[in-house]
C-alpha cells in the first residue's frame, strides 16, 4: 500500500479506511463497535448529566425564590386589597419533609404564588402532584388528620422546587400578625444572596468533582480498548498486504474514533432518556424536572470534541507497547515484565502537588482549586497505572497447584494481565475517591457539626405552643399525655414583662404617636411557670415548694433583672398591637431566692422570673407559650406523627421539632446530599460498565471456551475460573483503592486542616458494597457465559 502524498490527505484516507473496518467487519465487527459504542456512551451520558448539573440546581433555586412570601414597606400600612398574610407550616412525615404556608387574604385580589391561579379558601389546600400522591397512598391516614383541609388545585411546576417537592398553600382564617404568628405580605419572589462557600468547602466541592468524574474517563478509555487483541490481528494482516506501522496505527485511530462518535450518540440517547425519567428519581430528598437537566454549551461541546480525540490518543497510546509485524501480533509471546518506576511518577506528580497546600485550612482561589483538583486527578488515574502491574506481579507468583477453575483462572491471569487490570480499573477509582472524600467529609463535618446542648436521652421531641386568649395550659399537657406512644410529658408555660417604669414610659409614647413599635424597645423580663420537679431541674436546687420563686440571672452579669419585693408589669403589648393595654402588676414575692440556670433537655436555659403556679397564675400572663418536651417509646414508629398531630390541634403549624445532640450547617449539609447523589449513580455506572466490559471479555474468549467444552471440560469449571478471574483482580484493585484512597484522604485532611481518624466502618461497608457490585455482575454474566460454550462457538466467518 502506497503511504505516499498530502499528510492530511493521508490522515483522512487511513481514518476512513479505520471506519470501514468498523463498519464492514461483519458480524464480529459490528458486536465489537456496539460494545465500545455502549461503554462509551455510559461515560457520555454520564459527562451530560454532570454538565447539566449547574443549570439543575441553578433552576431549583429559581423557583425556590420565586416562591418566598415577600412584603415590601407598603404593607407596614395595614391590609390593603393585594396583601395576604402568611405563615410558614413545615412538618414532617416517616420522614419525609413537607413543607407549606397558612395564607389568609386581606382583599379581592391577593398576591398569588408561582404555580397557582388563586388562593385557597378557609378549610382548602392547594397542594403539589407528589404531596396529592402521598396523602392519597394506603397508610397515610395520620397524614390526612394533620392537613384536613379539602384539597382544591395542585401547584404547577413553577411554583416546586423539584416533581417530587412536597409543598401546600392552605387556608386559615385564625392567622394573625399577633405574637409574629404571621407576616402581612404584598408579593412572592425574593432576590437571593447566597453567601460564598468557605475554602475548606470549596476544597470539599472540588475534590467530590474529580471523584465523580475520573471514573468516568476510566470507564470510557477502557471501553474504547475492547476488542483490541482481534484489532492487532486484523492489523497484522495489513501489514502483511504492505502496510507500514504508522498506516496500521492512523487505521485504528479510525476504527476507534468511529466508534467514540457512535458512542456519543448513544450517550445522548441515554442522557436523553435518563432526562424523562427525571421526575420519577429522589435521590437523597434531591428531585429534579426534566427540562432542569440542560447541558451547559460550552461542557457539551467539550465532551463532542474530548471523547473522540481521547479514543485516538488511548489507542495510539495502547498501540505503542505492541509489536504488530506482518507475520503476527509479538504480544501473544512472553510479555516484558511491567516496570514499577515510571508507573510511581502519576501518583508521586499528584502528591506533590497536594502536599505544599497542606495546612492552608482550605483552597480560596482558582489556582489553588486547579491546583488540589489536578493534585487529586494525577494520583487517582495513577492507580490505574499501577494497577496492571500488582496485577501482573501477583498472578506471576501463583502456582500450578490448586483446582482445575483456580488453574485455568490463574494461567489466564498470566496471559493477560492488562485486560483483567483494565476491568476493573474503574471500580478501583471510584472507590479509592469515594475513601478519600469519605475521609475529608468526616474530618470536615466536625467544623460544620455543632453540638446542641439537647439531652436525647431525657426527651426525642419538643412543642411550643402559643396559647389561645382563655387556653387551659393543663389542656394542652394532658393532650400530648395521652398521645399514643408519648411516656413522658415535661412542661413550663413561659412569658415576658416588663418592669413597671419602663413599660409606662412605652405606653406614653404609644399613647403620643401610635407606634406599636416602641413596645420592641421595652427591656424584657422572662417569666417561667412550672412545677416543682422541673424548677428544680431548671435551677439545680432543692427545697421547692408550693409558692417558690427563683430569680436567675440572665446575660453576661448574671445578676437577676429584679429583685424580690420589686413590682413588675405582666402586660406586655405585643409590638403589632393595636392597643397599649392596661397595666397588670405582680410582685415578687420577698421570699424569692436566686439561682444559676441550667440546660434543660431541650437545650434551652430559663433565667428570668421561675415561679410555680402557686406563686403566679398563668392566666395573668400575656401571650403565654406552653413548652413541652416529650419521651417516646422505643419501638413506636409512629409516635413522632401522632405527636404532630396533637400539636396541630392547638397551632396548625405544627410548633414541634426532634430533638438532636447535633446540629449540621445547611451548606455543608447540602454539599453532602448532592455528592451522595453524584456517587450513587456513578455506583450505578460501575456496574453497567462493569457488565458491557464483563460481556466484551467473554465474546472475545468464546471460541476457546467452545474449543475447551468441546474437549470434555466441565461447564461448572469454566464457570468457576470466570468467577476466579474476576475475584483476584477485584481484590487486588480494592486493596489497591484502600490504600491510594487512604493516602489521599490523608493529604486533603491535612489541606483542610482538619483532624480526625478515619472512618474505618464506613470504608469496610463501601469496599463491601463495591465487592458486592461486582459479584452481582458476574452473576449476571454466567447465562451468556453458558450460551458461549456451546458448539456454534467454533463457527468462524
């Protein structure tokens, strides 16, 4: 063949020439271009949806925006006709989050919500497809008691965050701006100001990326490389009519990029697909519409150009260490032992460029986030490199001895190291960054982990109930006490005053200007009403009795505010009142005695005036709150909803919240549900990949396999060396990610500056959960295995 002429013309000539072979290699050369099209096209789709992921979370806080009840310096006016007032009703539900706004209008014509064409009426809800879904399901009777209001209209996409967003709009005509109960508003759709992330989550965020998205080019590299031993045959056979080394490596850049091109086809059909089914998938309480999922331009042109040329460069690369001669491929002779030094330098390179940010508690410009992602990218593809090395080292030093499949298995090993190392590279990738950002997240979550102060073990929940004008506290208690699942009721009924002189002063200027808002500026005294037991708890002293009263002292003097024989105001006007009020005077009784505060189980100290029912009634307070914190039974599951629902009987809000000793940051938290997110579908992708490529190795084996079936070799042997095969790499390549995932995860603990040991349960069940993906996998390849070894399988074209 003449290789003469115009380079370019030449490069296309021979490109086009790789095509055809893909194209018209009849049967076996189509499976082997589909394979590679699959494996590529799982990568590509993978690329896309990583692509769209900005434009995801972009659109979900849009409408997350579009949907806060806002007010502007009108409403300070008074109801007019486009004002509403509105207050947040979030609860809980096995779980899951719902949340809502209690709407009451204030004329004709409301300001409406995104997603809704008019508010509902008293008793009605509008409510979204998926919170219809859930109250409609078997088992939500709970559910159903706590929203009762007859549902009117489902909420359009505009106004979710997500298909699967469980959000309501219900009517109350009891909603008043009294005790901050409700907001008077004018309109929905704020501006939000969302707060730079710190650099130590910075460094988090971009370390998650590179983990994610290596694997990916893994899996991708490795798909492009299927079939390549019938490659370097066909190729040999070129050589033999006349080609030239150079020739036979431009034809397989062809063969390759065709393939690649298919495989972006493929992958866009995925994506595609993918996309629709978008509205179905929760993903750690993360659910997206399917027109959220747009490619960013810029990515997707990136990926339409990057795949193929990295299947030409991966080709050539993978070419350069194979002799291919006009009288056969020298590969199939003793292989030159892998050299250990240079497969060092990827991971060494990756290092070094980790280490000198080590100590900088973070990264906090571009370069440094280059510089750490570059870092994470060199030393996680250099496992990779060495992979096919312990690979080849290991299986070099097994002996002969053994089973028949542990035999077989072991002499293929040592024939060929490279694909074995080559299937299971990705795996070894994905595992050894999910390690090392399961590393820094646990050493980075101490930073953004708080404790609360709250005594689970005391009490698991907690209501503040704002009490109704004529409300019986002890209606309220004996309520939640006879709660299903409820075994322990604890309460206080608190309030504020004022001191009498400073009130009075307040009410003289109201009196003037009528301006609720110099009640705001009033010194406030708290006021605790409660038993004997939990004044003694909330005080730490002992002796209580009928009549008691404890001054504790608040702020940073920790003097009390009052004294005993001193006359305070128990009328306090709320700051949205209308009304200055009378007076309501109550001395404290010159037997008071004074105390230190200490933490409930809520978390919560009470200073101020403590004083049993005896001493002072709680129907002379203003605007009182019943705090109750509650014991539930182990083993209830529904306690915490039958809780709920006794709550929303006296605040349809629901006023309750779980009790926990910790309290996460929302942006760590957020951070951390979005890359489970990410992880779980590349976990996903493994295994497709793993299969495509579990699924291309046996096709290329088929032949022997029928050859060894046909001389009387047992079918469960050939079974049982496929499982051996696939068992010493995988755990060679798991150790391997241990190890390279530990390393890294060390280097990012030291940039982030974050101490901490390692989480070695959650590694264990990660490794496991890898081995247990490919375990599945190979499970799943035996039927084609079977149908391999049948007698057909000598057939050839």
């Amino acid at each position: 063949m003449s290789t003469s002429g115009n380079p370019a013309r030449v490069w296309a000539r021979d490109l086009a020439f790789g095509v055809r072979f893909a194209v018209g290699g009849g049967r076996e050369g189509w499976a082997r271009t589909l394979l590679t099209a699959v494996g590529v096209g799982l990568g590509v789709a993978m690329l896309l949806l990583a692509a769209s992921v900005p434009a995801a979370f972009q659109s979900r806080s849009v409408r997350e925006d579009q949907r806060v009840a806002s007010y502007s310096d009108a409403t300070h006016a008074g109801p007019g006709p486009h004002t509403l007032l509105a207050r947040d009703a979030a609860t809980t539900f096995r779980g899951n989050g719902i949340t809502g706004e209690l709407v009451r209008p204030d004329g004709p014509s409301p300001a409406l919500p995104p997603g809704l064409s008019r508010l509902p009426g008293t008793g009605e809800m509008a409510v979204s497809p998926a919170l219809h879904a859930l109250l409609d399901a078997p088992g939500s009777a709970l559910l159903r008691e706590r929203l009762p209001y007859r549902t009117v209209a489902t909420i359009g996409a505009a106004g979710l965050s997500g298909p699967r967003d469980l959000y309501y709009y219900a009517g109350d005509p009891q909603l008043t701006t009294l005790n901050d109960n409700a907001a008077r508003i004018d309109h929905f759709g704020a501006s939000s100001s969302e707060q730079p992330l710190d650099p130590v989550l910075i460094l988090l965020v971009v370390v998650a990326v590179v983990v994610l998205l290596v694997p990916v080019g893994v899996f991708i590299g490795a798909a492009v490389r299927f079939g390549g031993e019938r490659r370097d045959r066909r190729l040999a056979a070129l050589r033999l009519v006349g080609a030239d080394r150079r020739m036979v490596c431009r034809i397989a850049a062809g063969e390759a990029a065709f393939g690649s091109l298919l495989g972006l086809a493929v992958g866009a059909a995925l994506f595609l697909g993918v996309r629709q089914l978008a509205s179905d998938v929760t993903l750690y309480g993360l659910s997206f519409f399917p027109s959220d999922l747009r490619p960013e331009t810029a990515l997707t042109v990136l990926i339409a150009v990057a795949v193929p040329l990295s299947a030409i460069a991966v080709t050539l690369l993978a070419l350069r260490g194979v002799a291919i001669e006009p009288l056969g491929v020298v590969r199939n002779a003793a292989p030159r032992r892998r050299r250990l030094l240079w497969r060092l330098a990827m991971p060494l390179a990756g290092a070094a460029l980790l280490y000198p940010k080590a100590g900088r508690g973070g990264v906090s410009d571009t370069v440094g986030e280059i510089q750490v992602g570059a870092g994470a990218a060199l030393l996680l593809v250099g496992l990779t490199a060495l992979l096919p090395w312990l690979v080849e080292a290991t299986v070099r030093r097994l002996g002969g001895a053994g089973s028949v499949p542990w035999q077989l298995a072991c002499r293929r090993l040592q024939l060929t190291p490279g694909s074995a190392a080559r299937m299971v590279s990705g795996i070894t990738v994905a595992v050894a960054g999910a390690i090392a950002v399961m590393t820094l997240m646990s050493g980075v979550g101490t930073q953004y982990t708080r404790p609360t102060g709250q005594n689970t073990a005391q009490a698991q929940m907690a209501a503040y109930i704002d009490l109704p004008k004529g409300t019986d506290p002890g209606a309220v208690v004996s309520a939640f006490r006879g709660t299903p699942g409820v075994t322990g009721v604890r309460s206080a009924t608190t309030a504020v005053a004022a001191t009498v002189p400073a009130l009075a002063r307040a009410r003289a200027v109201f009196a003037r200007k009528h301006d609720p808002d110099v009640f705001a500026d009033v010194p406030q005294i708290s006021l605790t009403v409660a038993g004997c037991p939990q004044l003694e708890a909330y005080t730490g002293e002992h002796g209580c009795r009928p009549g008691s009263v404890y001054l504790i002292g608040e702020g940073d003097s920790g003097q009390p505010v009052v004294r005993p024989g001193e006359t305070i105001d128990l009328a306090v006007p709320d700051p949205a009142a209308t009304s200055a009020g009378s007076a309501r005077p109550w001395t404290v009784p010159a037997t008071a005695r004074t105390g230190t505060a200490h933490v409930d189980a809520t978390g919560a100290q009470h200073t101020g005036v403590l004083a049993t029912p005896q001493a002072l009634s709680t129907a002379a307070l203003a605007d009182p709150q019943v705090q109750i914190s509650l014991t539930l039974a182990p083993g209830v599951a529904d306690a915490p909803d039958q809780v709920r629902n006794t709550a929303v009987r006296f605040d349809p809000s629901d006023p309750t919240v779980m009790l926990s000793a910790t309290d996460t940051s929302g942006p760590f938290s957020g951070i951390r549900r979005a890359v489970l997110a990410g992880a779980t579908v590349v976990l996903a992708l493994i295994g497709a990949s793993l299969l495509v490529s579990t699924l291309e190795q046996l096709r290329d084996r088929r032949r022997l396999l029928a050859v060894l079936v046909a001389f009387g070799t047992r079918r469960g042997t050939l079974g049982a060396s496929v499982l051996w095969q696939t068992a010493v790499p995988v755990v060679l390549g798991l150790a391997l990610a241990v190890a390279g995932g530990l390393s890294l995860g060390a280097l990012l603990r030291a940039i982030s500056h974050t101490p901490g040991g390692y989480d070695w349960s959650g590694i264990g069940t990660l490794t496991g959960i890898a081995a247990g993906v490919v375990l599945v996998v190979t499970l799943a390849s035996l039927p084609p295995l079977w149908r391999m070894m049948r007698p057909e399988g000598l057939r050839t074209e």
